[in-house]
C-alpha cells in the first residue's frame, strides 16, 4: 500500500510517501515546496520526483492521498475527503482561515490528479467525538451552539498516537486495539474495561495543548473552539476571559481586526516575554536577567499544571503522564517544572532520565505510581496510519 500524505498550508505544500501495510508504514521520501501560487502544478511535479527517485512507476500506485484537515462544522473523524468535506471546510474557514481554504483547495486539486486514488480526511478534531457534552458545550445561548460556537479540541492526531503508544507501553493492549480501532468500529456500545487506563497527554511546540484521555479516547483538552485556546501558545494568547475583547477595542482604540492580529501574533509566549516566540530564546533571555521572560515560563508551566490536575481529577487518578512535540520531547527543565512537587500524588521524576531529549523514554522513577513518558510525535506517520485504516476497513466493510 502507498500512502502519500499532505500537508498543506495558505501558500505551502509538504509530503510525504509512506509503504507498507497499515502496521509497518515507512516514509519513503518527502518534499515540500513555499510561495505556491499553483497547487496543480507542485503536486505534478512532486509525482516527477517520486518517479524519477522510483518510489512509484506511475501515479497511479498511490493507493490514498491523506490529508490533517482541521475544522469542520458538521463533519469530523476520518472520513472520505470528498466535495461534502470540500464544502464543509469552506463553510467553516473564518475559524481556521489559514488551514481550511487550502485544504479546500487541495483536495479539490487532489481529485483531479490522482482520479484513481482514495482521498482520506482525518480531522485535528476527531479524537474528541466522544467526550461528554458537559465539556464540549461552552455556556452559550443555544442559537450560538446551533452556529457552531462549541469545544472542538485539536491536535486530535498527535494525542490519538499519544493514547495508542502509552496503552502499548503500559502492556494495556485491550485499550490500543480500541485505540487503533477508533474511527472505524461501531461505538453504540458503551467501553468500560475491568481497570480504567488514565492518561494526560501534553502535546507542547510551536501550538500546544494538553488532552486527558480515558480508556483510550479523549475525554477533554485544553483547546476549544478553535486552536487559540488553552495554554499560552507560542505567539497566540491561549484562555482570555471573552470581555477582555470589548474591553480593549474601547480602551486602546482597537478595530477587531487589530485585536484578532495582536492576540494570534503578538500574544503567547511572544506577548509575554516581549522577546520571542520560541522557548530556547526566551531561556537565553532569562539568563540575561530579563524577568518578563521568567514570567512567561511560570505561565506556561501554571497552564499545564492547572489542566494536568483537572483532568486527573475528572478521570479520577492518571497512570501515566506524557510529553510530546518540540517543547515536550526536548525541554527537560519545562518537563521537571510541570512534574515537581507532586511526589505525594505518586509522581516521581527520574531526574537522570529526564536529560535525554527527543527521543521515546521513560522518564517517571522506578517506585513512581504515575509513569512519565516521554514520546515522539510524528503526525504524518499518524495520517498515514489512519488513512490505511480507513482503506482496510473501507474494503472489508
Ligand atoms: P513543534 O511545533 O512541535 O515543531 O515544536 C516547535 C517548538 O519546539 C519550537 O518553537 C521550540 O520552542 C521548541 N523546541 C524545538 N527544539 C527544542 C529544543 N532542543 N529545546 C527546547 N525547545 C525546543
């Protein structure tokens, strides 16, 4: 089976070709492309590489074409990309305007290139189906739920390896074959294992977010309706109370369009420390006595702390704790920060363990109740993967 996955962005276009049945997939070659004007085109001259590099004789052995769509109104889980998801991902564009018109786009530019290939969606916010309606419901008049207006919950292929992996580290293969199964079995029937599994999945990068995760699917995250929520992110604000918004275009003169820039680019992180978007300047910055940048890691470890020990509590106990993407694989002291103190909840860091970075690790000490895993993220290989499920299930149905 040959998988190409897309990532697609407002003017950038990067792939990857995976192999392999739907347990062994490998990335076989990738490329990207910036400042496209004309998707049509990168997309045939990605296939002249993959030809002239002989990963493929001909386009036509590209079994499915899978795509991380973010956002839909009406649509989630991993479905058929095709003109509904087209036209569900423009409807809802003004909340993930970056994303969902290039999607849009691409699947449609997809379609007419690759006409014998499957196209497959798996959606950032699929894994969160199934959380409880107390918390995907914001307290809105019913008319701004009927508009839209709910706890969506993102990074849903990142966490949904997170849950798959840790059940596998933790020999709690009843929960990742539920995992593995997720968008395709029937799911009337309410899950209760013998022994819950307990996971809070911290996915912390450029945009970061936490997800408790019970008996293998998400039960909460700290993103809502759209990717700006949650913790501080690293140029956008994370939780705002709503009337901050009002409050400001009075008080400094602001149109909306000039709040919505300065809290997506000027916010997070960035808006913080008032040096920069990325955590590896903002530690430099601390050494050179600049206090904002201080204020801006206590922050972020605060956020994540307040969402660790709100879904622990929600899930009644956590089995285990895990770190992922950029910040998370490789930022030990972040990692010690969020972990200290909490010896006496059965949380204890193997500080030695805790200095290897990027890599999958254990990093929770021996006689620790609570294990701490650090895990790689890889969201490609996750669309890849899901996508091959996709197709099996769609021949053997
Ligand atoms: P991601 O969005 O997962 O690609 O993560 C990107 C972010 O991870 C960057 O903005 C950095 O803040 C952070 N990051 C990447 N490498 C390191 C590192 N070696 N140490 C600390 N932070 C890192």
């Amino acid at each position: 089976m040959k998988i190409l996955v897309a990532n697609l962005g407002s003017t950038s276009f990067k792939y990857c070709l995976f192999e392999g049945d739907e347990s062994s997939l490998k990335p076989m070659t990738r490329g990207g492309y910036e400042r496209v004007t004309d998707y049509a085109e990168v997309i045939r001259d990605a296939l002249s590489k993959m030809k002239e590099g002989e990963f493929i004789e001909s386009a036509d052995e590209i079994d499915a074409v899978g795509f991380k769509t973010v956002l839909g109104l009406d649509k989630t889980g991993c479905v058929a990309a095709d003109e509904s998801v087209i036209a569900d991902l423009r409807a809802s564009a003004d909340l993930a305007p970056a994303h969902n018109p290039a999607y849009a786009n691409g699947i449609e530019q997809f379609s007419q290139v690759l006409p014998k290939a499957r196209l497959v969606a798996l959606y950032e916010t699929a894994f969160y189906q199934w959380a409880a309606p107390a918390s995907r419901r914001y307290a809105v008049p019913q008319s701004w739920f009927d508009a839209g207006v709910r706890r969506n919950g993102f990074h849903g292929a990142s966490h949904k390896f997170i849950a798959e992996r840790s059940a596998e580290l933790l020999g709690r293969d009843d929960i990742a074959d539920r995992v593995r199964g997720l968008y395709q079995e029937d799911r009337s029937q309410a899950f209760e294992p013998e022994k819950p599994l307990r996971i809070v999945s911290c996915h912390l990068g450029g945009s970061s977010s936490v997800t408790g995760i019970l008996n293998g699917a998400a039960m909460d995250s700290s993103m809502g309706l759209s990717p700006q929520s949650g913790l501080p992110q690293n140029n956008r604000v994370g939780d705002l109370d709503s009337m901050a918004i009002g409050y400001a275009m009075r008080k400094l003169g602001l149109s909306l369009e000039e709040v919505e820039r300065q809290l997506t680019k000027e916010s997070g992180l960035l808006g913080l420390s008032g040096e920069s978007n990325d955590i590896r300047d903002i530690w430099k910055a601390i050494e050179g006595g600049n206090e904002n940048a201080a204020l801006a890691i206590d922050s972020l470890v605060y956020s994540i702390r307040h969402y660790v020990g709100a879904y622990m509590l929600e899930m009644g106990g956590l089995d285990a704790l895990v770190f992922t993407a950029g910040i998370g694989e490789n930022d030990t002291e972040i990692r010690k920060r969020v972990c200290s103190g909490l010896e006496g909840l059965g949380l204890k860091l193997d500080l030695e363990q805790n200095t290897i970075r990027g890599k999958e690790n254990t990093i929770s000490a021996e006689d620790s109740a609570i294990k701490v895993f650090v895990i790689p993220a890889n969201e490609e290989l996750v669309v890849a993967r899901e996508t091959g499920r996709f197709l099996a299930h769609a021949v053997n149905a």
